[in-house]
C-alpha cells in the first residue's frame, strides 16, 4: 500500500500537462487594401481565361489600412506609403480548371510557393504603370525600410464568369484555412509575435477582372487583406494542479 | 448674305464638345466587415427564401465622389433585403440570385454617434443599428445581385449592381455616375475574426462609371458625321 501510494506520488509529481493560458489571442484583420492593388502573371490567356501550368503571379499594392496589433501605425499619413510585392506564386500541374453551371461557371486556379514583402516608403511614389514589370513595378512598392516579410505557400483564385459570353462576374482569392502563411522579418515582426512565435496569417479578398477596372497588361485588380491567427499559448502544469481545479 | 455670314461665323467660333471614348470604372469606395442571414429559414446558407445582409466599415472612398472625414467620422455600410430567389450549381460551387434589396453608407460622428457594434447573432441590440445611424450619406437599389460560395471552403464573391438614389451626398456624384456596382470576396473560418452568427467576412469595393472626357470640334465636324 505504502509503495503504491509512494509511486502515485512520484507520479503526480512528474507528470506535466501542458494547460492552456489566455494569451494575445489575435484573431481578424490586420492588413486590408482596396483601389490600389493589381495581379501580373506570366501565362494568363484572355480569351480562354485560363492560366497554363508554371504561371508565375506576382501583386503588387498600396495598403490603406492597419487594424489590431498594427492599428497605431497609420498607413495613409502624409509622405509616407506602405507598399506589398507578392511574388512567386506559380500555377500548379493543372493550370485552371473550370466547374460549369447553367448559366455560371467557376475558373478555379491554384498556385504554390509565394512570398510577401511589406515596405514603408516614403515619398508616397508607387506607380502601377502599364505592362509589368516595367520602370515602376516592382521596384516603386519594394523601396524604403522592409516593415514584413512572409511566405505564401498556396493561394487558390476563383473566379464566376458567365456562360454565355465568357464575362467576368466576380472573384476571390484566398491562401487557405487554417492559415498557414508565416512571417519571416521585418521591422513589426514583433507586434505579431507574442511570445516570440510570428502568428500564421491568411490572405484572401475580392478578385476583380472586369476590363474596365484592370491596367493594362495586368490581370486583375485585388481588394485583399490579411487575418491573422495566433494560436493560443500553454503553459507547463501538473495533474495535481488540475485536479486541485475541480475540487468542491 | 448676312444669313450666310452668321453661319460662318458661327461654324469658325463655335467650338463643340464631343464625347470621347468611354473611361474605365472609377473607385467610389473600400468596405470591410461580415454577412449574415436574416431570416434564415433553412439551415445552411444561401438558400431560397433567405435574405442577404451585410455590415461594416467604410475604409476609403474617392475624393472625387466623397467628401469623407475619417478623423472625426466612422462610416458604415449596410447590405440588406436581398432575397434569395434562385440557385444554380457547378459542384462544389453555389450560385445564388437575389431579387433587389438596399445599399447603405452613413456618417456617424466619433464624439457623439455611437460606435459600430457587431455584436453576436444579428440582428442584435447594436446590429444593425449601430451600423445604421447618423447620416445616410449615399445609399441605392441593389439589383442583379449573384453570390458565388465555395460549399467545400466556405467561401466565395458576389457582384451586384447599385442604382445611387438617395443620400446627404447623391447630388455630388455626376448623374452618369449614378449607376454602379460593387464586388467583394468572402471568407469564413479560423482566423477571420468572424463574430457568432455571421457567415463570413466580406472585403469589396464599389464602383462606377468612368467620367467620360470631352474634346473640341467644330461645327462643320459635326456635320460631316451625319452627311450621306
């Protein structure tokens, strides 16, 4: 009995649970963007609306907003711009696919291995120009001090056309849930990693390829944004401890 | 001969407008914020009989178009009454019609409005209300509204025309300009913050008619286009 009980003992002591504590528990957006953003790709074809496998996308942007852990940081202050370059995303094997409907059908294409690069310049100098990448693109939204920096493992771009006469409808794009894109650097990496561990961030946003609404020689405009999720931290505990919680 | 002389005159000072070739679409504004059903008469999203509603912020607008104080003012959108009347697939994809509803934008003041309150299961004590008050400062019909949902990510787009009519700011906005139309993206799941009750997070812009530029001619320009 005595031994048992000793063993019991050296058990409790031991064993360490792991229990989860509130934490910064980040969750929402963080970055949002509307007007100012357009897609570049090297293998789109506008008139059968499809990517060809080994496409590579590239976006370039102005963000207009900072919510959350960047919420004191004001992106549209005089003189000073915050820019992005997304580049890398290369279209998958199957290039784009098309689920048809009725009257609708949805250009699906998937693309893998992107990174991110957030700027803050200033002056205020982004310029789209035409047919990227040109005098301004991307060079005028990767100059000034690097504020972020991330990878983009999988972004999957949809997009409704109609059957009729293949016209754009609406779109969205989006790196997937849960989110697993991650920061790498950059001068705000800390107001996104408590604890020292950068939160996994997701990108998605409205995906839009009207042509009276895209630059030439880009393939759409993008109003995204960017969500991140950090997951909640443990702390070390015990099964006594635990127990001690749910004693009457 | 005086006659004659008048339309000389007329034809070598008269310098005429023609309208040039047709612009792209112009920005109006940048929205943010989360959808939801209401009444949602059958489980799931999106089907016949529901109605479409969404809220949010205002985050940029044009300058052009609006006059918009964001230091002193919150702007909020609404979405609302659009009726599901009709659905189509192309698996896993769903696409829903609506019949038309309301677009929304109003101007609430920091100091004294009342700030915007998602809340939990709208419609709520602050949802839409707290969304909803202050000025109308431009708002419209929506029609044409399509919604498309990814039912195996849950999410998706939409796209829908807006017929500006009424609002403290309608009379800035050039009546060729009146008719718009917005799209947005929307995403649910881990990470989007979406509050209890809403379906997803919507991110989207509106849009209009590009200004259409003018250009000098002449008199004897303009008829030549219609001799035979």
């Amino acid at each position: 009995m005595t031994k048992r009980l000793l063993r019991l003992a050296l058990t409790a002591a031991l064993f360490v649970v792991a229990v989860p504590v509130s934490a910064f528990a980040q969750t929402g957006t963080v970055i949002d963007w509307g007007p100012a953003c357009y897609a570049y790709e090297t293998g789109y074809n506008a008139t059968t609306h499809k990517t060809a496998p080994g496409s590579v996308m590239s976006i370039v942007g102005v963000i207009n907003s900072f919510v959350g852990p960047l919420g004191s940081i004001d992106p549209n202050t005089a003189g000073t711009e915050y820019t992005f370059y997304i580049t890398g995303l290369t279209a998958n094997a199957a290039g784009t696919t098309v689920a048809a409907g009725g009257t609708l059908s949805v250009f699906s294409t998937v693309y893998n291995g992107g990174t991110i690069t957030i700027w803050q310049g200033s002056p205020r100098d982004a310029a789209f120009g035409t047919n990227p990448p040109n005098a301004t693109v991307p060079s005028t939204f990767t100059n000034g001090s690097l504020f972020l920096s991330g990878t983009i493992p999988t972004v999957t771009i949809n997009v409704t056309r109609f059957n009729s006469n293949g016209n754009w409808l609406s779109g969205n794009a989006d790196s997937g849930d849960p989110a697993n894109c991650l920061w790498t650097g950059g001068s705000a990496i800390d107001l996104l990693s408590p604890g020292g561990h950068p939160c996994p961030f997701r990108l998605t946003g409205g995906w839009d390829m009207k042509p009276t609404d895209v630059l030439a020689g880009y393939v759409s405009l993008f109003d995204g944004k960017i969500d991140l999720n950090c997951p909640t931290a443990s702390t070390p505990s015990t099964w006594g401890a635990i127990k001690s919680q749910y004693r009457d | 001969m005086r006659m004659r002389n008048y339309f000389v005159l007329m034809a070598l000072g008269l310098a005429l407008t023609m309208p040039a070739r047709a612009h792209a679409d112009q920005f109006l504004a940048d929205f943010r914020g989360f959808d939801y059903e209401d009444p949602n008469n059958s489980p799931g999203f999106g089907n016949v009989g529901d109605n479409y509603h969404s809220l949010g912020y205002i985050t940029q607008v044009n300058p052009v178009l609006l006059t918009c104080d964001f230091t002193n003012n919150e702007y909020t959108y609404q979405f609302k009454d659009l009726t599901a009347i009709a659905t189509d697939s192309a698996p896993p994809f769903l696409f829903v019609f609506y019949a038309p509803g309301r677009f929304r934008i109003f101007e609430d003041s920091k100091t004294s409005g009342t700030t915007a309150d998602f809340g939990v299961n709208p419609p709520n004590a602050t949802a839409p209300s707290t969304f909803t008050d202050g000025t109308l400062t431009l708002g419209g019909v929506v029609s044409n509204f399509i919604l498309t949902l990814d039912l195996t990510n849950n999410n998706g787009s939409f796209n829908g025309d807006i017929t500006f009519d009424e609002g403290s700011q309608q009379g800035s906005i050039p009546p060729a300009q009146l008719t718009g139309w917005s799209f947005a993206g929307l995403t649910s799941g881990s990470g989007t913050g979406t509050p209890q009750g809403y379906s997803h997070q919507v991110d989207g812009q509106i849009r209009v008619p590009g200004v259409v530029p003018a250009y000098g001619t002449s008199w004897g320009m303009v008829k030549s286009l219609y001799r035979h």
